[in-house]
C-alpha cells in the first residue's frame, strides 16, 4: 500500500506558529525516513489554530529539506487564484524539485467570508467556474492554447520542463468526473464527513482520459488518525481531536487543547452522542486494528493510496501515530 501524509500545520493551544512549522518539518524529514510516498499541505485562512495559509511556500521550503518525499498541495484553492500564476507558481516548484512536486488544487475557500472577500480585493467570487478555470490552468502549464485570449497572449514560464503531477480533491462526489475527464488524480477526503461511496470512484475510472498528467487513473483517499499501542491510550489522545471537531460543527474554530485539559472537558449528553457520530470521520485504536481496517477499505473500494492526517496535540504522540502506522502497513 502506498502511504502518505496530509499536513494542516495546526497550532496547539499554548505553542506558537513558528513552532507549528518546525514541527511540520519534522513529519516531513520522519516521513522520508518512514517511506511515505508524499506529503501536501493544506490551504487555510483566517485561522489562529491552522498555520498552513501558504501551502505553496511551505511545500517549496519541505522540498528543499527533503530528498525523495512527493511534496505538494492538497490543495492550494484555486478559486483565490489567477490561473496564470498558480501554473507558473508549479511550474517554478516542478523546476526546482523535478519529479517531486504534486499540484492539488480544491473548489473549496479554505477560510470563511471575511477572509474569501479580502482574497478578492472586495470583488465578488465566480464560484461557478472553477473547473473551467482548472482546464486553463493545466494547459497553460502544459503550454497550450487555452481558447482564452487573455491567457493566449502569454507563456507560463519557466518552461520545456517536468510538470508537476496534477490532482483535484473533493469530498462529496462532485469533482471524480471532472478529474476523470481532465486526466488527473483524485484524492477523495474521507476525514470531512466520515462517508465514502465506491460509486464515486467508479464514474471517476469510468470517465478518466489519459493525459500528460497522468497516464492512468489513480484515487487517494485521506483518513484522519489517532492510533496508541492501546485503545485507552488512544481514546486519550483522540478526545482533544474529538473536542475540536464538535466546535467546528457549533462554528467555532478552536485551538487544539491537551489531552490532560481535554479529559474533564464539559461535555452534553448531546455533545457525546455527536463526538460519537463523528468517529467515523476519525479512526481510533490500536495500529493494527487501524491498519486492518484500511486495508479492507482499500480492497472493498478499489483506491490506490492512502493518506493520513495526525492531528494529536503533543508531536511525539503525533509522529507516533504516523510510526505506527508505517510498521504495519509499509512492511
């Protein structure tokens, strides 16, 4: 099985985000050693709990610690963005670290409305023509004629160099098409709603066109994680997780507290039964019952690749989970 990392850079409560980003360069230098296959980093904005509001800069400085490790963005948010710059912004990337860089682009803002408005410079979003825009932005890379003219009139440079890997991400079906049809990669974010569907990935194969960006069709999917070498350790480290979670859906963005502060945390009866609900969304126990468990995903829903995201507050627990993990399932 192939194996990778999902970083958001989260800042703990009472850490800073300088220390955040040392500590994502640690996974990155541990996932090398480990043998994952890639790392990305997500896009967040307006967040004092998410550092990675430039995965695109972060993704070059990893890259450049790094030897082996595909690093890229899962994904940069296309919809902030001029087509022109984000391919040239790869493009730079793919130049600087050949065969190593993955542009993973999603349709989601990545932040809410204050910080999507001061993204457009108080213009009003074209929500409705993301995909378009991603078909200019994979020709201009490749330096085609986009049918534009505003883009026709330009070269995105550098060029006659190795593109990056080309990827869409999504999490309710609606982008598997469009990949297939653009010749991309999928990645599938199991972690937001804990659902998956096999029909999902089937229009996508069904529809897949071979382009320079991928010869063949090939899915992600991205689970969130906490695994201890006990399920009461686990179920420890996974409440701060759990804690977070349950804010976000009441529409608060909270920084991630220590287990030792998230164990008498004031819960509802109701706050129990939703944290419960939404434990498929992240998979707790031991490493191999964990790794049992994607495994059978994996055979039953016909993905190529897995990638994890670790979220434990502490970043020995952190890079335990992803150690873990690696020893059953990159044997």
């Amino acid at each position: 099985m192939k194996l990778s990392i999902l970083d958001q850079i989260p800042v703990p409560k009472g850490h800073t985000a300088e220390d955040a980003f040392k500590r994502t360069e640690q996974l990155a230098l541990l996932g090398e050693e480990l043998g994952f296959h890639r790392m990305w980093l997500a896009e967040h904005h307006n967040s004092g709990s998410l550092a990675s509001s430039a995965p695109e800069i972060t993704a070059a400085f990893l890259a450049a610690k790094t030897q082996r490790l595909r690093i890229g963005t899962g994904g940069v948010m296309m919809m902030h963005y001029s087509p022109y710059k984000l391919a040239e912004v790869f493009k730079t990337l793919s130049a600087l670290a050949p065969n190593r860089i993955d542009f993973g682009v999603g349709r989601a803002p990545g932040g809410d409305h204050p910080s999507i408005y001061a993204l457009a410079e108080g213009r009003r979003q074209r929500m409705t023509e993301q995909y378009d825009k991603l078909d200019i932005i994979l020709k201009l890379m490749n330096e085609q004629k986009s049918g534009e003219y505003v883009y026709d009139q330009v070269i995105a440079s550098p060029t006659n160099i190795q593109l990056p890997e080309a990827w869409l991400l999504g999490s309710s079906g609606q982008s598997a098409m469009q990949a297939g049809q653009l010749g991309v990669g999928y990645s599938y974010a199991q972690f937001f709603t804990g659902n998956i569907s096999k029909d999902i990935f089937d229009t996508y194969k069904s529809t897949f066109t071979p382009s320079y960006y991928m010869e063949k069709p090939h899915i992600i999917v991205t689970y969130a994680t906490t695994v201890a070498e006990t399920v009461e350790e686990a179920e420890y480290l996974a409440k701060p997780i759990d804690i977070t979670r349950l804010q976000l859906m009441k529409g608060q963005i909270i920084q991630s507290m220590s287990p030792e502060d998230a164990k008498d945390y004031p819960l509802t009866e109701m706050d129990k039964l939703t944290i419960a609900n939404n434990r498929k969304a992240n998979l707790v126990g031991t490493p191999k019952d964990i790794a049992q468990y994607l495994v059978a995903e994996q055979e039953h829903y016909g993905f190529d690749e897995v990638m994890l995201n670790c979220n434990q507050y502490a970043q020995e627990s952190r890079l335990n989970c992803y150690k873990l993990l690696a020893k059953e399932l990159l044997k």
